[in-house]
C-alpha cells in the first residue's frame, strides 16, 4: 500500500476556528483541495452560512473566504496508509503536529473536529485549552444527516465563534 501524505493547513495569524478533518479524500488529494468531492457538503454549508456563492468560486476564491472569515482548515493526520476515501480503511497513520496550532494560530478560540474519524484526536486537541466540538461529517458517506441538520449544527458552533 503507498504512503499517502495530506495537505498543508490553511491557517494564519487571524484564525479563530479551526475545522479538522480526518483525512484528505482521493478527490481532494488528487485536486491537492479541501473537500474536493463535489459531493462533500462542505463548501455548501459555508456558502449557506456565509451567503457567497463558494461552489462557483475557485479553490483560491474559497481559501480567501475561510481567510476573511477567520475560518481554518485542516487535518488530524499528517499522512497514512489506505485504500479508496473511507476513514475506516486509514492504517498507520502520522498525526499532526496538533499542539503546534497554538503557534501558528496565535487568535484561536475553538477547534472543530468534521467527523468521528477526527473526533477521535480531540484528547490531543483538548489540550489547547481551548473548547472542542464535534460536527457531523460533511462527506457524502454521512448520508444519515440531511444537509439541513449538517448546516443546523455546523451553524451553531461557527456563530458561537464569530466565523458564520
């Protein structure tokens, strides 16, 4: 099996909330792209909470909004092995340097963890001391959460953050 290795964050000084996924997707990995699956939700959900067309935007679009909105995103491993896009076929995989986000985000006032794959970490994350939560998983393989109830839930936590 090959090594897979994730992408970088997109994180800065402004950042206040920080989404952590698992682990880029086939689609995404193959883009070198957040959410990369046109049918991942989370893109949506942003456009939905923001009111900006994120769907018709370019990636580069996309990253200037999670930007002005002070929005992060990342991922728990730092590479992996595994077949496909499924969190349960991940096998030995790096993580993170978690801790290292303090650093890197001097304003951050909360992480999200997109999914029970990346929910797992929060032990690790929790010690930012800063509050953690889990959102339902934005991709497609979440298919017991409408995308009302995704956007419900999403919503609270990033208004509760001042990036919705």
């Amino acid at each position: 099996m090959t090594r897979l290795h994730g992408l970088p964050p997109v994180a800065d000084a402004n950042t206040r909330l920080i989404v952590l996924g698992s682990f880029p997707g086939v689609a995404s990995l193959r883009a070198q792209q957040y959410y990369g699956h046109p049918q991942n939700a989370f893109w949506r959900i942003l456009g939905a909470l923001w009111q900006r067309p994120l769907l018709q935007a370019d990636y580069a679009g996309r990253l200037a909004a999670l930007r002005e909105h002070g929005l992060g995103v990342w991922d728990v491993y730092a590479s992996c092995e595994r077949e496909g896009s499924l969190d349960a076929d991940i096998r030995d995989a790096t993580l993170n340097d978690l801790p290292g986000l303090r650093a890197l985000c001097p304003q951050l006032q909360a992480v999200a963890h997109n999914g029970g794959e990346s929910y797992r970490h929060a032990r690790h994350t929790r010690t930012l001391g800063l509050p953690v939560y889990r959102l339902p998983s934005t991709s497609p393989a979440n298919a017991g959460w409408s995308f009302e109830r995704k956007l419900a839930a999403w919503a609270e936590v990033l208004q509760r953050h001042g990036v919705a």
